[in-house]
C-alpha cells in the first residue's frame, strides 16, 4: 500500500504535540518525510527526537519531497506557504484559522482548485467524541429545527505567554483567532453551515493591559499586550437562527469551562458534556449516553481523515469553504467592535 508522504513547516508546540505524533502513529499509510522551520536548530532537533530524514531551510525545497504539508506556523504566513505548496502540487493541512482575512482564505482555495490539490484547516473539536456525536444527533432530527445556538469557549487566566500569541502583527487577534474560533466552526459545522446576515461584536483587552495579573500559562507584557482577551457576539443567520457567542483568555470568572448548545423545535442539547433535553411521554426528558473515552485524541481522528483523503480514501471533514465562512465571521466580529455597530454579511 502507498504511503503519503508528510512534510511539516513551523516545528513549534502544536507540531511536536499534535501534528508530528499523530502522523507517527499511523505508520502503515503516512510518512514523515521532511521538516522545515526559521529555527534551523529546532527543526534539526525535532527531527532527531522524530526520526525524520530531512530538514529544509527554505520551504519550497521541501515541497519536492513531500505529497502532502502540514503547515503550524504563526497566522500571517498560512496563507503564503499554503498557495506555495498548493502551487508546487502538493496537499495542505494547515493549522487554524485558515488565515488571517477572507481575502487570504479565497486566495488560498483559489489555489487549491486550480492544482486540483486537497486543502483542510485544523478544526479539530470537529473531531471530539462529544462533536461526531452532537452532529449525528441533528442529523437524526433529535432536536428538529434548531433555533438558538450558544457558545462559550472561556479562560479564567491562560493568556499563552509564550510564541507570538500575543503579537497581533503575526497572529491577527488574541482569545478569538486563538480559541474562540475552534467553537464558531463547531457550531457553524453542527448548524449544517448556515449562512450569517448580521453580526454584532465587542472585544475587550483591558484585563491584560492591567498591570500585576496572575496568569497561569507564563508571563507576558502587559505593556504591550495589543489583542483581545475577551470577546462576545450575537450571529443572525438568514433561516432565522442565532448564535450567542464569547470567548476569552482572561476573564474574572469562577473557573474555564467550554460550553456549546443548541435549542431546537422538538429538543436541545449541550455538546460538552453531551445532553439531550426533549419531552417524551407527557414529560420532559433528560437523557445522557455512556460515552466510553476515545482511545485516541481528536487530533489523530483529524490526521488521519487528511491522509486517507490525500490517499483518495476518504473526504474531509473540514473544507477550506467552511474555514472561510468561519474568517468572515471572525473578520466581521472585530469589525463591529471597531466601529460601534453591526455589520451586515452579503
């Protein structure tokens, strides 16, 4: 049997923790190839603590060697590296968000038609026990319609004090394009990808700016801290739904917690933990299933969905046009809280 052969560029955390061990554990259809990274070094020694054969200074050497990339590098450079691969022939993987604007994303699947090349995004709460389950539930009509979708993705204290999380030059925003935005393609996957009309947003910064914060993931300076820590937003859509939505990074709450849940026509549901609310027999009813922990984690289910497509044997879970839809939506959100008002989506 062929295998695909992986290359991954930006060899930080999310690549030594997510993206390289997942590849690594289905050896019988993907092999990693090649690494490349600015930090020679780090890719040099990633590459050893992997066993992976080849480091490239300059990404477009690497695109030789490799059928498909992985791309974990800071948002700015998504959309460059990935039109550079797609262009070169080769499949994209490329870490969330897709890019920074819309204008990048749809340059981006642009590409990928044009070569006739795979491009997916790493949303990968798609791929959670609770999700799968949460979208065969609306498929099967356990909740009918669904009218109100709500979500919080919240942090109490975990502004990410190390990479560039904080620069907004390199990464576009703060808690949203960070985290919040895993949750918004979840419920827009889950609602069946309906389309937005209206949005109206506000983000917030000033916690982090505040001097003397106790943060648990390290230290950062407050001094310059110029992107979002909180942000929340209301999504109306053009069948009629609405999506109540916050994130935060930092936020004087009790505790985090990730919440996601749909009201709908004949039922509801809370997607973490999995619920569902209807009435049965005169009563309402509560229902809860046994589910059992996945062997593996979502980011192997993700990895392996990408290869198997690659390979022709499956189709993606994430399409680059929903990755879009989600950018606009994000785009539209920091739009509104620049200027005052809603902002309307064609």
């Amino acid at each position: 049997m062929a295998k695909l052969k992986m290359g991954v560029i930006g060899v930080g955390g999310i690549a030594q923790e997510r993206h390289i061990p997942a590849y690594s554990g289905m050896q019988d259809i993907v092999e990693l190839t090649a690494l490349q990274d600015i930090n020679v070094e780090r890719a040099k020694e990633a590459a050893e603590n992997f066993q992976i054969p080849h480091v490239f200074e300059n990404y477009n050497e690497l695109f030789k060697e490799v059928d498909a990339v992985t791309i974990c590098t800071p948002n700015k450079f998504h959309s460059e590296i990935a039109i550079a691969a797609l262009e070169a022939g080769v499949h994209v993987l490329v870490e969330k968000p897709m890019a920074i604007t819309a204008e990048e994303c749809q340059a981006m699947i642009a590409a990928a038609q044009k070569n006739d090349r795979l491009l997916s995004i790493a949303y990968h709460y798609r791929f959670t026990p609770e999700g799968k389950l949460g979208k065969e539930a609306i498929i099967n009509g356990e909740i009918g319609e669904p009218l109100v979708t709500r979500v919080q993705a919240m942090r109490r204290r975990k502004v990410p004090g190390w990479g560039v999380f904080t620069n907004k030059d390199l990464q576009g925003g703060g808690s949203l394009i960070d985290f919040g935005c895993h949750l918004l393609d979840l419920a827009l996957w889950l609602l069946d990808d309906p389309k937005p009309v209206e949005v109206i947003g506000k983000t917030y910064d000033k916690l982090s700016k505040t001097p003397g914060q106790v943060n648990d993931w390290g230290a950062f300076d407050h001094e310059t801290f110029n992107v979002d820590d909180h942000v929340t937003s209301y999504i109306t859509f053009e069948n009629g739904m609405s999506l109540q939505f916050e994130c935060s990074w930092a936020a004087n709450i009790k505790e985090d917690y990730t919440a996601l849940s749909v009201s709908g026509v004949d039922g509801g549901m809370d997607v973490y933990p999995f619920q569902l609310y209807q009435t049965k027999y005169g009563t309402v009813w509560n229902s809860q299933p046994n589910l059992k922990e996945a062997n593996l984690s979502p980011g192997f289910y993700q990895a392996k969905n990408f290869v198997d497509s690659c390979l022709g044997n499956d189709e993606l879970v994430v399409k680059p046009e929903q990755a879009l839809k989600v950018t606009k939506l994000m785009e539209a959100i920091y739009k509104s809280s620049e200027i005052g008002s809603s902002v309307k989506l064609t």
